[in-house]
C-alpha cells in the first residue's frame, strides 16, 4: 500500500511525538522526586518543572495535530486534558465546548484549525472550540486580529503563494486533511475575530 505525501507526514509527526513523550515524561517523573527528596528547591526547580510541562502538553497537543488520524474515537477526557495543559501560562487559552468524544480525524481538523488562528492572535488571545450537529466552528478572539490573507487564502483550498515555513506548517496541513476527510473549511473574518466552520 502506498503512503502519500499528508499521510508520510502525519505518520512522521506521529513517530517523533511518540519517540518524544517517553523520555520527557521520565524527566518530569526525575524532576518530581528530586522534589520530594529535597535534594533541589527553588526557582531554579520551577523553572524547569514548569518547561517540562510546557514540552508535555505541546507534544500530546502536536500528537492529535499533526499525527495520524482515522475514524477512531478520542474521548473528551483526553482532549480537554490536553488545552488544560497548553493553556497553563500560555499567551492562548483553549476552551473545547463539545459534551461528546469525536473520531481522531475531527480532532485533528480542530487541533490544525486552533494552530491556524494562534499564528493570527499575535498578543494572544482565546480559541473557543465548537461543535453542534457534525458541524465544526472554531473561534479566535484576541485584542489584535492580524491575517496574511495570501496564507488563509490556502485554509479553504484557494490558490496561493504564500511561502509555508516550518512555524504555519499547518496552514497546508488543515486543507489536505480536510480534503481526506470530505470536509470544506470555511471562513468569516473581522477585526476582532476569526471564525473557521469544517
């Protein structure tokens, strides 16, 4: 069988996130005993403890991102978790709405889809997660609203030249992804706000 481009990359960013958790977590589980040991305190402890989270959250955050996806169920649970933890001493606070589990794949499109509308809260901001009958809408508010209309002109399959670099990877990820799952992305854009349907 073979493997396309979108697919090779999500099952590359699936294996780096996968490699990575282990031993960022045993760091973490390190940095706990120490604490309990006595044998470092201090600032210097926290900081630390606190980029080690940081790093945790980010990885399980780019593990439904960027990953694999499929028809498989991802509990709630799981997802809230995970923008808990990304929200912690983040410029951007996450809220998912959704009362239900949903498959792996509609968790990716949100996940892409709050990627998207981060690169575009410059001074942060919040991405509120929707989801009512199938249907998906994402929201980023934020004091200052800032879109390079040539790069979302991509998210809903426009034509566009805007060069992808490694940091708005998600802006040509979100539309193949859709397109893998029969989805149209949408957008409404304003000063105050920038609102994606899928």
């Amino acid at each position: 069988m073979g493997v396309d481009n979108a697919n090779l990359a999500a099952l590359v960013g699936s294996r780096i996130c996968h490699d990575l958790i282990s031993p960022v977590g045993a760091i973490n589980n390190g940095l706990e005993l120490l604490g309990m040991a006595g044998s470092m305190s201090g600032p210097e402890l926290e900081l630390i403890s606190d980029s080690v989270a940081n790093a945790n959250a980010r990885i399980r955050f780019f593990r439904i991102a960027f990953g694999a996806a499929g028809d498989q169920q991802t509990p709630r649970a799981e997802i809230v978790s995970v923008l808990e933890d990304v929200s912690k001493g983040g410029r951007i606070q996450y809220q998912w709405s959704p009362l239900e589990g949903c498959t792996r794949s509609e968790a990716r499109l949100a996940l892409l889809s709050a990627l998207c509308l981060e690169s575009a809260l410059p001074y942060g901001g919040t991405v509120k997660i929707f989801c009512a009958d199938g249907k998906w809408t994402i929201v980023g508010e934020g004091r200052k609203v800032t879109v390079d209309d040539e790069l979302w002109a991509r998210v809903s399959g426009g034509s566009s030249n805007a060069e992808i670099t490694p940091a708005l990877v998600q802006f040509a990820l979100l539309p193949e992804a859709a397109k893998e799952a029969g989805r149209t992305v949408r957008l409404e854009l304003n000063l105050e706000n920038i609102t994606m349907q899928f």
